[in-house]
C-alpha cells in the first residue's frame, strides 16, 4: 500500500525545465520576450539557485523508495523553499515576473500540493491540495493584494505612514462642505435645526413609551446625532453627503417595491402579472447598469419625449440627485426583488395557518409570524441596495451633472486630476462605507437565519392579499413595467432616428456609423467576456466545492476573500488593479490580460453561489462513494458531480459571460488603447452626446446579451437531457 | 472460502489494528476517545451503539474519510493513518447507497474498474462477475431509481465488491429498507461475507442485527468500547449495564456474592462468576424469570400489572419494594388481580452479575 513514486516528480521535472529553458524574469510589459539577462541562471542570485536546488531536491526524493508520509514531509520542505525564494526574489528585486517564473511556481506549488497530501498533512489527494494552495494564492494576490495596495496609497507617502494625504482628501470640498457661503440660506444652521427636532423627537417617544430617564437622555443625544448627520446630508455638498443621500432615497425605495412586486409574484390572483415579473427579475442581467439612465435622458431629458415633448418643459433636473436616484431605483429593484421573492415564498402557509388556530387575528398574525420571518430577507434586501447604490459607477457618470458621488470620485481623481493618493482616499471611504453595510448585513442575519427553509413548499393554501392592495400594488407595477418598457423602447427608436428631440426621421446612419467605430471593440470585448467567463466559472466551482466538502486550514481565507471580491465596489478595486500591477514583480496592466483577471475575480462569487446551491442538492455520500471504489478527486470531480452539475454550470458560465460583457467600473480603469471595451466605449459616446450611436451599440448589446441567455439556456436543457439519457 | 476463489478472484482479506485511536472535531467534541482494536482476517465485526457514540466515525477513520487526531490505522501491518482513502484497500457501502444517479446499474457497478483505467474487455467480465454474485445480472442496463429498495442495496454492495478491496465497510446499509426486506438482505450479506471470507466491519443501531450477523460485536457509548465479544457472550455475559440495557432488556437487582452463591431478594442462588465477593448488581433477563411450581426454590412476588402479547404475557411484579419485569411466555394468571402473591424463580441462563452501581 503506499504509492512507489511520489507524484511530485513531474511537477518537479517541470519546474526545472521552466528554470532552465525560459526567462525568469522579463524587460517589460509583452510576456513573450525573451532576453538571455534573464535566465534565472544568468542572473545568478543565491535565492534563484536555491530554487533550482529545490526544483532538484524534490525531484530526487520523488522518486526515493521511502514512505509515503514521510517522503511527503521532505517534499513539503523542497516544495515550500522553492516556491518561498522564488516569490522573495520577485519581491525583492522588483523585476517583473518572466515565463519561466510563471512555469518554475506552477511547477513548485504543484510539487507543494503532491507533498501535503503525500504527507497527510492536508485531508485529500493531490489535486485537492494543490487546489486549496492555488485558490489561496490566488485570492491573496488578485483579492486582498490590491485592496492592500489601496490601502496603503491612502495612508502611505514615500514609504512613510500619513495621515496628511487621507486628510486633505476628506477635508477638501469636493468630498464635504456644509456652509456654502454663496448661497442664500445657513446650511450650518439649518443642520443644527434638524439635530435639534429629531432629538427631541426620539427623545419625546422615548418618554411617551414610559420609559426611564437615562434612556430617554440616550435617545435625545442619538436622535441628535441623527438630525445632524440628516441635515448635513440634505443641505451639504460634496461627494459624501451626495452618496449619502441618494442611499437613502434608493434603498428603502428599492425594498418597498421590491417587496410589493415578491407578494404580488407569490400571492396575485393574475398569472400574466406573475409572469411579467419573471421578465423583471432577467432585466438587470441583460443590460448594463447604466443603460436606463442613458435611456432616461431620451425621455426626461432636456429634449425628453415626456418633459419636452409632453409637457413642454426644458430642465436639466434629472441630472443630480433626482436623476441618478431614479436610475439607481429603475436598476437595483429587480434585485430586491430576487432576494424577497426567496423570503416571501419560504413564508409556509401552515405556520399563519397555526397561528390563526391559536386564536391570533390576521394583525396579529402579521405582526408575530410573518413580519420575524420577512424581517432578514427586508433587511438583507435593503442593504444590498445600499451596497449596490454606493457603488454605482455609471449611472452617476451619466446623470450626475454638477454633483459629484464616491464612486465617481475614485475614477475622476485619477484620470482626471492624476491624483493616485486622493483616488485611493476616495477608495477607502467607500470601501468601508460598502463593508460596514455588508458586516452588519452579515452580523444581523448570520447565525440564526430563520428563513424557513424545509425544502419543498408545503401544502396549504397561501392567504391572498386583500384586493384594495392587491389592486394598489398592481397599479404601480403597471407604472413601472411601462415607463421599464418605454426607456427600452425609447433606446431602440433613438437608434434608429436622426437626431433625437429634433428630428424624428429614420435612418441607418447610426448603425453605420456603430459598424466603424464600435463593432470591432464589440467583439473583441465578447472574445474578453467569453475567455474570463470559463475560469470565473471553473474557479467559482472549484471554490465552491472546496469550500462545501472539504475542511482545511485557510478555508475561512477563502471565503473571506471571494465575499471581499463581491463587496468591493467596481471603481475601487479597479483603482487597486492598478495600484497592484502597474509596475514591481507583477506588472499586467495594458494587457487583456489584466481585464481578464479582473473580469474572472469580479465574476467569481457569483458562480461560487451558484455553485454552492448546486452542491446542497447532491448527496456528499456520492461522492465519497467515489472516493472509496478509489477515484481520485479530480475523477469524482468529472465522472460524479460535472454530470450532475452541467445546468447549474452551464448556466453560471452563461452569467459569467454576460456580465462581463456588460460590466463597466471595474474594467474603465483598465482599459488601454488597443483594449477598449464595448461598455467604456459606450459610456463615453454618452458622455460625449454621441447619442444615436450609444442607442445603436446598446440596441445591439441587449439584443444579443438576450440571445445568447436564451439559446444557451435552451442548449444547456439539451445537454442535460441527454447527459442523463447516455448515461442512463 | 474455496467457493469465493472462483467466485471473485484477487480478494485478500487483511487485518485491521487501531491503536490509540483518538477523534476530536472543533475543540470540545470528542467522537473517538483512546480506541484500541483489532479486527481478523475474515471476520464480520459489528460496531453497536447508540447515536452520536462514534461508531460511524470509526469506520470513517478506516475509510479514510477522516483524519484521526491521535492514533494509528494499521491494515495488515501497514500504517496507513495518514494515506489518502484512495491508496488503502478499502471501501464501503453507504447508507443511502449512493448510488450515481446518472448511470445506470452496469455503470455504477463498473465505476471503480474504469477509474482504475482497466481494459473494457475486464471491465465487462468482473461487472457481469459482480451482479452475477448478487443475482441482477438482468438488470444491468436498467436505471438505479428504477430498483427496489433492496435492489439498490446489492448494486451497491456488487460495486463495492467488484474492486476486490482488503476490507468492506458497511455504514447501517439496511437502515433504508423495511422490517421484512432487512431480514432477508442481511442474511444475503452474510452469506455472501462468509462465501468470500472478506474482513468486514459494519456499523448499525440496530442490537438485533448486531447479535444476527457478527462473528463479534463491539459494544460503543461516548466515545469508548464498552465491550467486545460474540453476540452470545455480549447477551449472556454483558459487562456493564449499559451493554446489558443497549442488547436486550434487563432488570438490575442489588445483591450480595460469596464466590459460590448469589444472594438476591432473598433469594439465594448458586452462580459462577470471576468477581470479586461482596456487593453486586444482578442483571436478570426478563425472560430468565418464570412461575415457580410448588415446592420449587423461589421468592414471593407481588403482582402488579401484566400486558398479553400473544406469544408471550409481560408482567411487572412488586419484589420487597423493587419493581421487577417479566416475559413468560403462555397466557398465565390472565385472571390476577392486583396484589395477588405469588411465587417466582430464576432459569438457569440468562442471570449474569455486574459491579455494583
């Protein structure tokens, strides 16, 4: 019993060939240069040496007849050496990484991972260990690295720690001022005002409810505090009280409707309202975020069907607060939507049922059984709202007019007023703006979730709403899926006319005109999307698996920074890709390249969840079964679960491309000439007033992001289909 | 033994050696607490114990499914405590089967035969071998979830078996299947574990099918052994009162032993026993106690309550204060009523001592 040889020998075979055969550093930015200075042998440096020496040490002890364990430990000293003093030999010099670097680490860590399985240091075989190192490695260096990066541009000059940078950024206007001197009114009082009401508010409560001095001295001093921080954010200006305010508007907007439309999903008596709000909830997926902004320019806007044409008003209100606020609610809903569908339809009937047999009317009802049990989806709905509106990037850019958002802020500092530390200050804000919402989210809801989930829906009738409100919230959904509809429409039509507000005729000038400038940058952003898509998909599912079946030191790591990766704002980490790979030992940037990373970490986590709720519904018994007729894991990985997983793949694949087609803020800072990206592209015909053809090029965008969901959704049903058939 | 030679060729049976063996999970949880055993080559041996006691976990540690936290898994004398579940010689048929869903019966059977990369040529032979063992050799093109219950439950053990493994495990794999099936499929295994020689140690609940199936049952509480022995020492002889409560039912009377007599409710018995003399706990089987006939050696028993049972009539009887229950089988006093006096005595087997409590 035992293996003969170790595996680690061709990994270790690999890395020496890598060594000797390829550079292992580079000159520049192009990977496929070759310059004979930098051999690892020509360089000569002690640590490159003592990689080639452990590239040799593992290779011999490989193939040493020893046992299994022990010859695993010697390999993890080999492995770990090797890997560690080639890393420290990038870090130190700065160089940046060359071929035979990428191949000698490829090389090592899969020696390292052969060994701690070897060893049974790590629980699992070989693919499995090498796996977790891999995955771990990677979400250090494409996940916390650059996020470190932003970090540490805020706080850190010329290699010193300060505080002065992070200061003069939140200090400056543009981030917050309160008393506008040019303007009629007193901000600062009027804040003060507002501090003074809602204390004496909360504070008046407090004593309405009987409750104790101390506690009522409490509430006046944090009802203050409220007022205050309302006040400012309604009367001052800067990019965080904007923020700030727009939040405050979408998200619990965002909630109201997307609870309203998750009960009439569950519970309206009309199927056609039930199935519009299918098409809803696909929206969002197709389209870039910014697209109903865009549109809502075609209808609100100074030349706007309805403000122009209609009521023959000419106003620039929609670009602001107003503006962005409706973009973000039109956007973000469909959201809260999805994530109440899942709460409202956990609600089980019987437990209402049983709550009306003990003897409790339908308020009480509502207030003791339905309300707990709602409670975490309104709360996890709203703070995504939260989340994603704080991190919107193009609606602001598009609708902001003369106010200025966080988000918008990173990017402008940056490229506008080249200002790495004041970028990366903006970044940090925001970062734990978005991180504290999503730890409280986290903290309320973690652990005792009581989401009933039982699996299959229970019998019992579900209670129907009472008509008034069912015709109420029908109403606004009416509302809302024309004025959806009427920007969609209004975005094809504005393809197709001359000149919109002005001249109405037809005309295939924008098309053409798509056709020169956009259809190459089109498809080179699909061939960008669909090459991030598989290993966003491949690693989502590797992560997934390793996360959900496996117990191993650094899982928490993993988890930590895929949900990291999802919580971070798009500008933000495309400023800290460029902090990270800008120059020093892993220069990527103007690369496709670096897109491609950036595209696969972002989509990541969405194909992990996917993943993961692929996984509970598959018994873990089968794949051990696997394990015991003595198929390694990475056999049980193709023959047990990619068979019974292909739809849920296929589809997370499918969603991976699409948004990374349709994905803006994370790439805009990435891009370079010669890697333009459709949405950037787009982004900045709006910006520039090259409506007709932004209409074009969106028309065309939805349009296939629409195909390419239903055909392939078709096409993974077939497969799966016929998976089972074959096998079966 | 030669029967399972043409049968499946290339099974040796080995030898399992835990030494020591210790399981925590997290901090506070210890599964598996300081486990020393050893299985033959060939044995059925039974892990018996209540939920949570950490029968399963063992056989997870055998496996390879689990990494012990101390100790040693030695088969035939190699230490594999930390070789990956792939490179030991072992494998197992699961409670739920798991059976592939989408491959049909030939599939799942030949599963282990095609990763291990043999030619299709074999993989046909020992798949056809394998269901012929277990008598489906008809339904091997047929879907798994088209099976019975009892079905599913040879496919599994066909291809658990058509690997040829050292040891088999079985984790509770009748707990899916109803009163009646269970009987027959176990004494299928049984049949088929004694045909084949193959060392196998299987994990149940159930003290029923412990005592039915072992050639020696390991008797688990919390972690520890409480006992190991033949499934008619464990009954006869248990060594603790939780092994007499777990197998079987028993009454626990105080007592007194002078090396040769057993003195209990007054009663004075001879017994053999290696015990120290003094105080002891008795343990009678209810099924130990019957009716004494006139001018029998006995003991005066009050009667409170009886149940008929058709076969047998369960009473309960007041015994100086102690409540003692009975099986005695016809119907027997159908007409006593409560605090009529009778007479009883004890059988010969089914009386064992125990420490006192």
């Amino acid at each position: 019993m035992g293996l003969r040889f170790s595996g680690a020998w061709l990994p270790a075979l690999i890395a020496i060939v890598g060594f000797l055969a390829l550079p292992f550093g580079r000159p520049g930015r192009p990977f496929l240069t070759i310059d004979p200075n930098l051999y690892g042998w020509a360089i000569g440096h002690p640590l490159l040496w003592l990689v080639l020496a452990s590239a040799l040490a593992a290779l011999v002890i490989s193939l040493l007849k020893l046992p299994t364990s022990p010859r695993g430990d010697l390999l993890v000293v080999a492995g770990a050496v090797g890997l560690g003093a080639g890393v420290l030999w990038l870090l130190l010099t700065a160089t940046p990484f060359g071929m035979g670097a990428l191949v000698a680490a490829t090389g090592m860590a899969l020696v390292l991972g052969h060994a701690l399985s070897e060893s049974g240091r790590v629980q699992g075989d070989a693919f499995i260990a090498t796996s977790i190192l891999i995955v771990s490695l990677f979400v250090l260096l494409f996940i916390i690295y650059p996020l470190f990066m932003v970090l540490r541009s805020a706080f850190v000059i010329e290699g010193a720690f300060d505080l002065s940078q992070f200061r003069r950024t939140i200090g400056h206007p543009l981030f917050f001022f309160l008393e506008n001197p040019r303007s009629a009114i007193d901000e600062v009082g009027l804040t003060l005002r507002w501090g003074v009401v809602v204390g004496l508010l909360s504070a008046g409560w407090a004593l309405f409810r009987r409750q104790r001095l101390p506690v009522v001295l409490a509430r006046l001093v944090l009802g203050g505090v409220l007022g205050l921080i309302l006040g400012a954010m309604f009367y001052g200006r800067g990019a965080l009280p904007t923020s700030l305010l727009t939040v405050a508007i979408v998200a619990p907007a965002c909630t109201l409707l997307g609870l309203a439309f998750a009960l009439l999903g569950q519970r309206s008596r009309f199927r056609p309202v039930r199935r519009s709000l299918d098409v809803i909830s696909v929206l969002p997926i197709i389209t870039p975020p910014f697209i109903l902004a865009f549109a809502m320019i075609f209808l609100l806007g100074r030349r706007g069907i309805i403000t122009h044409g209609v009521f023959d008003i000419s106003s620039n209100w929609i670009y602001g607060i107003p503006g962005v606020a409706l973009a973000q609610i039109l956007a973000f809903t469909p959201i809260a939507y999805l994530l109440l569908r899942g709460s409202i339809s956990s609600l089980n009937p019987a437990l209402e049922e049983a709550a009306q047999t003990l003897g409790a009317g339908p308020w009480t009802t509502l207030k003791t059984i339905t309300w707990p049990l709602v409670r975490p989806g309104l709360a996890a709905a709203f703070l995504l709202s939260m989340i994603e509106s704080l991190a919107d990037f193009g609606n602001p850019m598009i609708l902001g007019g003369d106010r200025n958002f966080l988000a918008t802020e990173v990017y402008l500092s940056l490229t506008g007023r080249y200002n790495a530390h004041e970028a990366a200050s903006y970044g940090v804000v925001l970062l734990a703006l978005v991180l504290l919402a999503f730890f409280v989210q986290r903290w309320w809801l973690g652990g005792g979730s009581f989401v009933t989930v039982t699996g299959k829906p229970s019998g019992g009738a579900l209670a129907p709403i009472p008509r008034a409100i069912e015709v109420l919230l029908s109403a606004v959904l009416v509302v809302w899926t024309l004025f959806v509809a009427s920007l969609y429409v209004s975005i094809v039509v504005g393809s197709f006319a001359q000149l919109w507000g002005v001249n109405y005729s037809l005309t295939t000038r924008h098309y053409r005109d798509f056709m020169t400038a956009g259809w190459p940058v089109f498809l080179y952003t699909a061939r960008v999307a669909a090459i991030s898509a598989v290993p966003a998909m491949l690693l989502g599912f590797l992560v997934a698996y390793l996360v959900s079946r496996h117990r191993f030191w650094g899982r928490r790591f993993v988890e930590f920074g895929s949900l990291l990766s999802f919580a971070t704002p798009g500008t933000v980490m495309g400023v800290a890709y460029i902090f990270a790979f800008n120059t020093g030992p892993w220069l990527l940037t103007a690369s496709a390249t670096i897109i491609i990373l950036a595209l696969v970490f972002r989509n990541m986590p969405v194909a992990i969840r996917a993943a993961v709720a692929g996984l509970a519904q598959i018994d873990p018994s089968l794949e051990e079964a696997s394990t015991m007729l003595r198929a390694r894991s990475f056999t049980t990985l193709r023959r047990v679960l990619f068979p019974l997983l292909v739809n849920t793949l296929v589809t997370g694949l499918i969603f991976a491309f699409v948004s990374a087609m349709t994905a803006v803020s994370q790439v805009i800072f990435l891009v370079s000439p010669g890697n333009q990206l459709a949405t950037v592209l787009l982004l900045g015909w709006v910006e520039q007033g090259q409506l007709g053809r932004a209409a074009a090029m969106g028309t065309i965008l939805i349009v296939s992001m629409l195909l390419t969901i239903l055909v392939v959704l078709a096409l993974a049903q077939r497969i799966s289909a016929r998976v089972v058939r074959v096998e079966s | 033994m030669d029967n399972a030679s043409t049968v499946i060729r290339g099974i040796t049976p080995a030898t399992v050696d835990l030494r020591g063996l210790v399981k925590r999970f997290g901090k506070d949880v210890l599964a598996v607490d300081d486990v020393d055993l050893f299985i033959e080559r060939g044995e059925l041996l039974t892990l018996l114990g209540p939920s949570g006691c950490g029968k399963t976990t063992i056989l997870r540690l055998i496996a390879g499914l689990e990494r012990p936290t101390e100790g040693q898994i030695l088969i035939d004398d190699d230490d594999v405590s930390r070789l990956p579940a792939y490179l030991r010689d072992i494998t197992m048929v699961f409670q739920s089967y798991a059976l592939f869903p989408h491959m049909n019966v030939f599939e799942n059977v030949a599963y282990g035969v095609r990763v291990a990369g043999r030619p299709q040529e074999e993989i046909r032979e020992r798949v056809a071998e394998a269901l012929a063992m277990v008598g489906l050799e008809e339904y091997a093109q047929r879907s798994t979830s088209a099976l019975s219950g009892g079905q599913q439950q040879r496919v599994a053990l066909a291809r658990a078996l058509v690997i040829r493994p050292r040891v088999l495990l079985f984790d509770e794999p009748l707990s899916n299947l109803d009163a009646k099936l269970r009987k027959r499929v176990r004494e299928d295994i049984r049949e088929l574990q004694q045909r084949l020689g193959i060392t196998s140690v299987y994990v149940t609940h159930d003290q029923e099918e412990a005592l039915a199936i072992s050639d020696r049952v390991v008797v688990m509480n919390q972690g520890v052994i409480e006992q190991i022995g033949s499934p008619h020492e464990l009954y006869t002889r248990p060594a603790t009162r939780f092994v007499a409560d777990f197998i079987g039912s028993a009454n626990f009377l105080p007592g007194r032993y002078d090396g040769r007599v057993v003195d209990v409710l007054g009663y004075q018995r001879p017994h053999e026993q290696d015990l120290p003399s003094g105080p002891v706990t008795v343990m009678v089987r209810p099924e130990a106690i019957e009716f004494a006939r006139p001018g029998e050696e006995g003991f005066e028993a009050t009667y409170l309550s009886s149940a008929y049972l058709g076969p047998v009539t369960e009473f309960i009887f007041d015994v100086t204060g102690v409540e003692v229950f009975a099986t005695i089988s016809g119907s027997g006093m159908s007409r006593a009523e409560r605090g009529d006096s009778v007479r009883l005595r004890f059988k010969d087997v089914g009386v064992s001592l125990l420490p006192p409590d």
